[in-house]
C-alpha cells in the first residue's frame, strides 16, 4: 500500500515529521518498507529562463544559451534543436549529477565557448526516452524555482506493508485512523455530502445469489464530460505507480486508494437493459480491461447485462463497457463480493487487481453508500452531469457484534496494565463503540471497517498496538527450579553424538533437499506414488528420497567438477519410506570418493573401499551404545552397492544399515567418475540402551599378558568373522583382544586362497601363565579355527 | 716364599688410557680374566706362609677393588663418548609440515539448532521433533488457517497426490503443527522448542524450497506478553553475544497467535554492510504472539484456564546473521570449500556455561 505524504495529510491533521509518522506506522503494526525522496535526485535542478540564443562560433549544430537561473545569468552551450529565446527549461549547474547517467556535470569548454551548466532533456532527467529536445515548461514556471517542486515531486513516498488481516488500511483514510488513534494527528472528517439523485437510473441491478454478492449499490451519471483528470489528481495516481487514463476512471481507481473502497464506472451507453450479478456460465468469456479474455465458470461472479458480460464482480472490468473518452453517460457500481469466491476467482484467473486484493480481504460493509456518494461528487466536480437516484439490490451485511474485554484482561494476556478507562478510551479512538461496566469490564463493538476482531484477544492486541508494544514490560521466563533438565529425548542425544562422531573423524557434514529427482529415487530403493508431490517445483524434486545416498553423490560429483576429487561427506537427515510419521527415518549416511585423503608424506592415501565406510559406520553405531560386537555384516546388501564388496549391518534379524563400496552402475548414473565407498545407518532402528548402564567393576590382572601371533589359510569365500568367532570362543576369560594384522592373497598361496594373520592377547587374572599352558591354548585355538573355517595353520 | 709380585700401577694407566670398550675388555681380561695378572697373583697366596697371607691377600683384594672400580669408571667414561657420537649423527628436519588440523565440519545449520538449544534449553524448553509430511489439520486447520486462506494453495504448499480417501498429505510449510501434536499428546505446562525441515513452494535468491525452522511454544496458566518479550530478548541477547541487543516488538499477524508481534534486532547497514548492534537500524528476525485461543480450543485446551506463546525462527536466516554467510542457496549445495569455511569443528558443542557459544 503505497500513499504520499502529502495525500495522507489529506486525511490527517498533524504538525508530526514524516519520520515520525513513518516510525508510529511501524510500531502501530504497518511495516514501512520503504519512504522514498522522490524530489532528491532533482535536487539543485531549477526552472531557468532562455534569454538569448545564438548559432555556436565554430559548430553549426551548436547554440550558445544565456539562461537566467533565477540566482545568475550563465552561459551554456546547448545542442537542442528546440533551444530558443524566450523558452523556459530546466537548468542543471555544475556540480549536479544527472539522474540517467549518474555523472557529474562539469563546467567545460565546448569547441572554445565556454558552458557552465546545462539545459535538460526529459531522458537525461531519467523521465522520459525523449532526448531529441530539451524541456519545455510553461511560461508560468517561475524562475529559480525548484523542478522537482514543480513535478510535485518533493511529496515523499511511503510504501506500508499491510498486513492481510487490516484490510481497513488498504485506504489511506484506514492508516490516517490509525495514527490518529495513537495520538500522532486528528482525522479530518470526511469532506462532501451525498448527492441526491434527480431522475430514476435506467438502468437497474438485480443480484442471483446473495452469498455471492450480498449487496450492490448503482446510480447512472448522464451528461457527463469525461477526459484527462486533473494535473493535481493524475500526480498523485502516478506517485503510487497508477498510469492516468481518464477522469471516470481516475476517480474510481483514486477513491480505492484513498478509501479502501473499490467501484466500477460502466459506460451505460454500453449496457444492455438491466444489470444481474449471477454465476459465470460454461462456454462464457470475459475480454477485460488488461486485454486479455477470461473463460468463466460456475464458480464465478460475473455482472452482466441482456446481451453478455461485462465484469468479473470483485475482480476486473470488461472492455466492452468500459468508460473511454466518448462517454457520456456512467452506471457506478458500489457492491460487496463475497471475499473467498473473489479470491479463489482472481487465483484460478491469475488477476491480481486492486479490487480483488481488497474485497478478498474484506472491505468495509457500511461503507457502500458513503463510497458511492464520494464517487458521485467527484465525477460532478470534475466531469459535470447529473446524478440518478440509487439503485439498490440486496443489503448491508449484518456486521454488528460484541465481545467482552474483561477488567485486568490486557495486563494478565497483554503483561501491561491498562486501565479499562484507558482502554475505552483508545478503543474508541480506533472507532469501536464501548459500553462501561461497573465490574470494569468493557462490552465493545468492533467498527464496521474491522471484520478482523473476533474476540477478547484482539482487543487486547488493538489496546496494545495503540500504547505501543515498547510499553510491555519484558520478563524474564522462570524455570521453577534452580538446575535446567535435560532438553534432548535420549534418541535426539545419541544422533548429535553421531553427528560429531562422524564429523571427528573427518567427513564434512552436509544438508540436501528431502525431494529429489525421481529416476534418483529409483535408483535407491524406489520411487513410491504416496511420495510424489503433486506440485513439485521442477521435475528434478518431484520425490521424497528413499535413501541419503543420491544427495551425497551429488555433492561429491560437484564437488570433483569443483576440482575436489576426494570427498568424505555425511549427512544426518531423514529417508522417507511411506507418507506416515513412522515412515519417515532418520538415517546417517556417509560417502567417501577417489582417495581416502590428499597425498601425504606420513598417511599415504588409499582408494576408498568397503573397510573406510564399514569404520565410520561402526563409529556411529558404537557412539549410540549399539552392541557393537554382536552386529554382523553379512554380504547381501541393498542393490545399490557393489554387490561383492558391500554388505548389511544385523543386529538379529533388525537391519541397522549397510556399508560398502557402491555399484558401478550406480555411480555412472549419477556421473561420478571416482570409485566410491558408502554407509548408511537407521539410527531409529538401533535399540535403545534400557537404562543407563553401570560401569563394570575394572579388574587390572598383576600377571604378565601374553600375545601370539597366528596365520591361516582359508579358502577366499570364508567371512573373517568366522575365523573371530572361533578364536574367542577359545577361552573367552582368557583372551583379551585378537587384532587382524596382515590379510594376503596371491603369490605363495594357492589360487582362491587367503591367508589371515591375527595377533592374540592374552590377559591371565591368576597366575603367570606356563610355557605349556600357553602351548596348551595355542593348540585349542588352531584346532577351533581350523574346524570352523576349514582352513590351515600356515606354516 | 713370603711375598707376591703384582704392580697395579701400570694396569690402571692402561684403563685410564683406553681408547674403546675392545680396548678396555681386552685389559679387563688381561687383568681380572681366568689368566689375567691378577688372577694368577690370587692363587699364589695359597702357596705362602699363614702369617704372611693376610697382609698379602689383603694388598691383592685392594689392588682388585682399585681395578674394578677403574674399569666402572672407564666404562661409563667410553659409553658417553659412545653416546655423544651417535646423537651427533641422529637428526630429524623437525621443519617437515605435519598434517594436525581435523578435516570433518558440522554443517552451520546443525550448530545453530545447537546453539539455540543451548540457550532455550536453560529456559527450561524441551526439544520435540516430528514428521514432514503432516495433514491439512495439523499444518493449516487446528492452527486457525482456513481452507481458503492464500498459504493453503498450492503456490505456497507442497501436496502429495490425493489418497483414495480423498484426503491429501503435504510436506509442513512450518514446524508449527508440533504445536498441535505436542497440545494433543500432553497437558500443559508445556515448553517445547521443535527444530526442523520445513518446506514452501519457492525458490530463489533468498528463498529455498526446503529450509529450517525452530518452533517455540509455552502453555501455562499465568504466562503473557511480557513473559513473551523477556524470553525473547534474553534469547537474541545470548545468540548474538551482545548484552545490550537493541530488541524491538511490533504487532504483526498471524493466525495463530493473538496478539502477534514480529521481532526485529537493532543492526547498522553502514556503508552497506550489515552489522547487528548498534546502528539505530532494524532486522526483523522471527514471528511470534499470543496463541491464539482459537488453537488452544482446537487443541483441546481450555483457553479459558490455559494461555501461552508461540513463536517460529528461520534457522538458516539467523545462521547467516551470526555467522555472515551471505548466500542462501549455498547451504544444501554441499560445496566442500564452503563447508570447510563455515562449518565447525566437531568438538565445538555450543553451551552457555562453557561460554562456547560462537561469537558475533
């Protein structure tokens, strides 16, 4: 909502600067978006003179100006071809900066005169694209005086922000009450009286469906003399951005600014009989004012005469009836249309009018007449004619209604003390009537222009919103108890704890969108139609993602464009397997690509393979207390991995993720040329720990521990976790920790054959162990292995 | 025979004059070996008189402790030679670059839900999370906005297709139907904060189509506005690390909350550059109200007993505040050089008692 300062002042008396204003508009709820100085980049440009005008010495296309300034006379050189004695124009002084281009004009010697300032064009103005000539101004336009003045232009403008609910304040009136109300102005009454009608309109209105248009007010104008507005009019249109296009028109587009108050100006040489505000008809169309034609439906408010449509209520004008130059003789339509059809018309139309903003938010109901009454005065005033007497369908709405403002109720919602005195008296000043109880409580009837008050709540907001917020006094929140408990369920604690384990140990966490590209969702698990928005915003987000995974290849393949080849990236976010809450799991997913880190004198890097992502898998799920060593990997995991070096994470039967290197094919899809190596884990899936659990009791044995290394030969296809497995279940008591040292396959062992070598520690809690009981366990261990896996102790 | 021959003098120059261990071994061998001198000189005694023995025997003992001690002192003489000569030839370039510094980051986004928990966490809030894709009541009735409201068309929300009950699911535009499961499932007091994904329809410059909010919510008997205000100060105040945070509420609306404010924070834009402090400029920086009774009813609480507040942050908006990162668009965008810049190190947990919290 945008309105000059100047025009403002039309509906308020106040001595107040526009900052003030500007400041009590915000702290009232009406954000100032912006106040613009329209007069300032005209600034020093004055209105000048041309007292003489001669050919240039030594240039043919040249003239040299002696312009009077109104502080000096000054010589210029000029190349108009319009520059001639006796002219008025605009003069530029050295000094200036010139709007279009934003240089600053110097004093200059042009082919040996010298020229200090400058005589304008429109163009270099930046107000128009005519730069043949400069301007000319009326022989009226006093010297010296300042153009942007002159323009009107030194009115500044003030763009508000309206919040939905105050559609009051989409008229220039509503903000001046407002601001009266907070004390910063009185509001002028509304100037002029209504004008009785001296002959019966021809034509006559007659309304189908009253939820639809519950009230429609009309008088026909003959006589009339329509043409451009007046100057004073037609600026103030233009401050706000409205192009002036005639006075019938002017003035129903001015009195929806100034007013709130939408109307329509039909020519009434071009309408058929009677006018019907009915439902639009399959088949029906609409050209309209904005040049484009609009297929109606049943859902929709048309106005229409005999023959065919002529508006969409609410919503915009057709051009069939539309006022031009030649019309004489104007119907003024004042109506009310029901907010959420006008809505819902101007939507499914793509119009967005002024008519339509305001009556979908509600425009005021008692003030149909009034609005029509000021219609009326300004055509007589500015187009002449004569005015019928009202026609009237339906009627005023019923919008009177009361709430009760309990005594100490603003202090006790509000948190300030706001005796209900006070707050009669500042809800009377917003035009709500108020009727004093003895108990101090208020029972208040809203105004007809406030449709948003629904209850107690508001009022306390209105009684607020006119002390000002910046009178609340703040409190601190009491917490009740001296120490704060925890604010994290344990399962929103153990996922922060994988969040920075998984960052500790070197992956870069990253966020990516929870929609992807369907043929990506295929990919990972599949693309299920409960998970296909209806409306995406492009077709590459058109599906919850079944999985991580396609975001962190995403990132990486940017990122190796980017000439970052190695990538180790996480994400912690949600994987939606169905459209219910319980479908929607939160995963931990990491990718790693190329190397597992950049060359280096003392970590040489390795390609990424299954044991990096397996590590930062089991690093996830040792941070949330998972039972680490009872998971198992085994090698049948989701078919986006590589399907002979990946696998899934079992606890049980319950799968807690998979890790691996992925599919070749997956990585082609997505075009990363890197090998790469992933994991996921289904944090929700991992068991809760029942209760905190007590710290064992530490035993530190005094014996000596022993280590003994192994090396077996097993056929390639034998898991490793086999080999473990038996090896511990060797003397449990006894062995303390088997760490795989060394894995080989090749040269020296037979083909299809590989070869483990484990170091065994032994930790007695006795005695010292024997060299025979050490002999004695070395034997049980080969033969338990060897049983198990089928191998042989390499010799 | 009454006296044994055995000159110690010259065997102990000989040790003090040793050039090397071997040297020093060979005149141990010479000396105190199986055949040394002095060796040889000790089985002599037997061969002499009782009374002359012990003077002997005891000029020979004292001649082998002269010898031995000689030799002890000799060795560790030699061994620090030895020693001295090998450090001489050890050295490292202690000048080689070492790699030390963690490469793993925690994205802005997780450190500022952090960082808020931190702070509303010692408030006395309690964080609640739930699902992204909601239903119509959830999202948009219980929260008092009705079918026809703007924010319900599909401009503004994401839906999914029609079920075959007719309903239709679609991805929260706010965290704010936490509000209605958390009044739903328990009583009040409440005091909940719920971080998380929201989504609308848009995506430009300053507008992504997923995006992070933190919903607040407080439902007792007594709290009001001024509760509102003081929460809300105090919070910006510890965020932003500025004791004096200029903190300014404006009445706004939403359809929600009544009375509704908006929250601005005091900035400079000198110069062009954005500075929150001072400045005597504004930034409007979350949404927040009353709950409107409305809600509270829809929620099955009395509004009659029952009163609150509520209020909703744009997480990536006051990240981009605290931490000057000037781009929307580059946090899902997973750029490696961005993370490594604005991301933080994995053990920098926000808390307000370690004072950990990141500065301005």
């Amino acid at each position: 909502m945008k309105t000059t300062f100047a025009w403002l002042k039309t509906h308020l008396d106040t001595e107040a600067l526009l900052s003030a204003i500007a400041d009590r508009l915000v702290m009232l709820g009406h954000d100032v978006e912006s106040v613009e100085d329209r007069a300032r980049p005209l600034e020093g440009f004055v209105v000048a003179s041309v007292l003489t005008c001669a050919r240039h010495p030594d240039a043919d296309r040249l003239k040299v100006c002696t312009v009077d300034t109104g502080r000096e006379r000054v010589e210029v050189v000029c190349g108009a071809p319009n520059a001639r004695a006796g002219m008025k124009g605009v003069f530029a002084p050295p000094g200036r900066v010139i709007p279009r281009t934003g240089a600053v004009l110097k004093e200059s010697v042009i082919r040996g005169v010298a020229s200090r300032g400058m005589l304008c064009s429109a163009y270099e103005l930046g107000l128009g694209e005519d730069h043949e000539g400069i301007i000319e101004l009326s022989q009226e336009a006093p010297i010296g005086a300042s153009y942007a003045s002159l323009l009107g232009l030194d009115d500044p403008l003030l763009d508000v922000k309206v919040t939905p609910n105050r559609a009051d304040c989409l008229g220039v009136r509503g903000l001046a009450r407002d601001l009266a109300a907070s004390g910063i102005g009185r509001l002028k009454p509304l100037a002029g009286t209504a004008v009785p009608g001296c002959f019966s309109s021809p034509i006559r209105v007659h309304i189908e469906d009253l939820s639809a248009c519950p009230y429609f007010l009309g008088r026909t104008i003959r006589g009339a003399k329509n043409g451009p507005s007046p100057p004073w009019l037609q600026k103030r249109l233009e401050a706000i951005g409205l192009r002036p296009i005639s006075a019938l028109v002017d003035i129903t587009n001015f009195i929806t600014f100034d007013q709130g108050r939408p109307l329509h100006a039909f020519d009434a040489a071009r309408v058929s009989g009677d006018l019907v505000v009915r439902f639009g008809r399959v088949g029906e169309s609409l050209p309209a004012l904005d040049g484009k034609e609009y297929a109606l439906d049943p859902e929709m408010t048309a106005i229409a005469d005999e023959r065919q449509v002529l508006s969409l209520g609410g919503v915009i004008g057709g051009e069939a009836s539309g006022c031009s130059e030649k019309t004489t003789e104007v119907f003024v339509e004042a109506a009310l249309f029901d907010p959420i059809r006008t809505a819902s018309t101007g939507r499914r139309l793509n119009i967005a009018s002024e008519a339509r903003y305001r009556f979908e938010r509600g425009v005021d109901p008692a003030f149909v007449e009034s609005g029509l009454q000021i219609a009326t005065r300004m055509i007589l005033d500015l187009c002449g004619g004569e005015a019928s007497e009202i026609v009237v369908a339906g009627r005023e709405p019923e919008w009177r209604r009361r709430y009760l403002l309990r005594a100490g109720r603003v202090g006790s919602l509000g948190g300030l003390e706001v005796g209900p005195e006070e707050s009669g008296r500042l809800l009377e000043a917003l035009g709500f009537s108020v009727e004093r109880r003895e108990s101090g409580d208020l029972a208040v009837e809203p105004p007809s222009w406030r449709g948003d008050v629904e209850g107690e709540a508001d009022l306390v907001e209105e009684v607020l919103r006119v002390k000002g917020y910046d009178e609340i006094p703040p409190l601190s929140l009491s917490r009740g108890e001296a120490l704060p408990r925890p604010s994290l369920s344990p399962q929103r604690r153990r996922s922060e704890l994988v969040r920075r384990t998984l960052a500790e140990r070197g992956l870069v966490e990253i966020v990516t969108f929870s929609f992807i590209a369907r043929r990506e969702a295929e990919l990972f698990g599949g693309a299920k139609p409960e998970l296909r928005l209806a409306n995406p915003l492009s077709a590459d987000l058109d599906q919850m993602r079944p999985s991580l995974l396609s975001g962190l290849l995403v990132a990486a393949r940017k990122n190796a464009d980017r000439g970052f080849a190695d990538n180790a990236l996480f994400e912690l976010g949600p994987a939606y397997e169905d459209d219910t809450p319980e479908g929607q799991r939160l995963v931990a997913a990491g990718l790693r690509s190329g190397k597992s880190g950049p060359r280096d004198w003392q970590n040489p890097p390795r390609e990424v393979d299954f044991a990096l992502v397996k590590a930062d898998a089991l690093a996830a799920l040792s941070a949330m207390g998972a039972p680490v060593e009872r998971i198992e990997a085994r090698a049948d995991p989701p078919a986006w991995y590589h399907p002979g070096r990946a696998a899934s994470l079992l606890l049980g039967p319950k799968s807690l993720g998979a890790f691996g290197e992925l599919h070749p094919a997956i990585l082609e899809a997505l075009d990363l040329r890197q090998k790469a190596a992933a994991f996921e884990v289904f944090l929700d899936a991992v068991p809760e720990p029942r209760a905190r659990p007590r710290a064992r009791p530490l035993a530190l044995s005094p014996f000596q521990p022993v280590e003994r290394d192994f090396a077996f030969v097993l056929d390639r296809d034998v898991p490793a976790q086999r080999l473990f497995a038996a090896a511990r279940a060797v003397d449990p008591k006894l062995v303390a920790q088997i760490r795989l040292f060394d894995v080989y396959e090749g040269a020296g062992l037979p083909e299809g054959k590989k070869s483990l070598a484990i170091t065994v520690r032994l930790e007695p809690q006795e005695r010292t162990l024997t060299d025979s009981e050490i002999e004695g366990f070395s034997k049980r261990l080969v033969a338990a292995v060897e049983k198990a896996t089928g191998g042989k102790l390499r010799a | 025979m009454a006296e044994i021959e055995f000159e110690s003098e010259e065997i102990l120059r000989e040790i003090e004059e040793a050039p090397s261990p071997a040297a020093l071994e060979e005149i141990r061998i010479r000396a105190l070996g199986r055949r040394g001198a002095l060796t040889l000189a000790m089985r002599e005694l037997r061969a002499l008189d009782a009374e002359a023995r012990p003077s002997a025997g005891a000029a020979l003992n004292a001649a082998r402790e002269a010898i031995t001690a000689a030799l002890g002192a000799a060795e560790a003489r030699l061994s620090r030679t030895v020693l001295e000569e090998r450090l001489k030839r050890e050295r490292a370039d202690t000048t080689l670059p070492v790699s030390f510094a963690p490469e793993g980051r925690i994205h802005p986004i997780s450190q500022a839900f952090d960082e808020v928990v931190a702070i509303f966490g010692e408030m006395g809030f309690r964080v609640v999370e739930g699902p992204h894709i909601e239903e119509d009541f959830y999202n948009f009735t219980a929260l008092n906005i009705p079918p026809e409201h703007p924010a319900r068309q599909e401009h503004d929300t994401f839906y999914f297709e029609p079920r075959a009950d007719g309903t239709r699911r679609l991805l929260r535009t706010h965290t704010s139907p936490m509000q209605v499961r958390t009044m739903l499932k328990e009583k009040p007091p409440l005091r909940i904060i719920v971080p998380g994904r929201t989504f609308r329809c848009d995506h430009d410059a300053t507008h992504s189509p997923m995006f992070h909010q933190v919903e607040g919510l407080v439902v007792d008997r007594e709290t009001h506005m001024g509760h509102l205000k003081g929460c809300l100060i105090d919070f910006c105040r510890a965020y932003f690390g500025l004791e004096d945070l200029a903190v300014r509420f404006r009445p706004s609306y939403f359809p929600f909350t009544e009375p509704s404010a908006e929250v601005d924070i005091g900035c400079s834009r000198k110069g062009g550059e954005l500075k929150i402090g001072k400045g005597g400029d504004w930034l409007e920086i979350l949404g927040c109200g009353m709950v409107h009774p409305r809600v509270l009813e829809n929620c099955g609480i009395d509004p009659g007993l029952y009163q609150g507040f509520a209020f909703g942050m744009g997480i990536e908006r006051v990240a981009m505040l605290k931490y000057g990162i000037p781009d929307l668009r580059a946090f899902y965008d997973g750029d490696w050089r961005w993370l490594k810049h604005h991301g933080f190190l994995p053990l920098d947990i926000p808390s307000l008692v370690r004072g950990s919290l990141a500065g301005p």
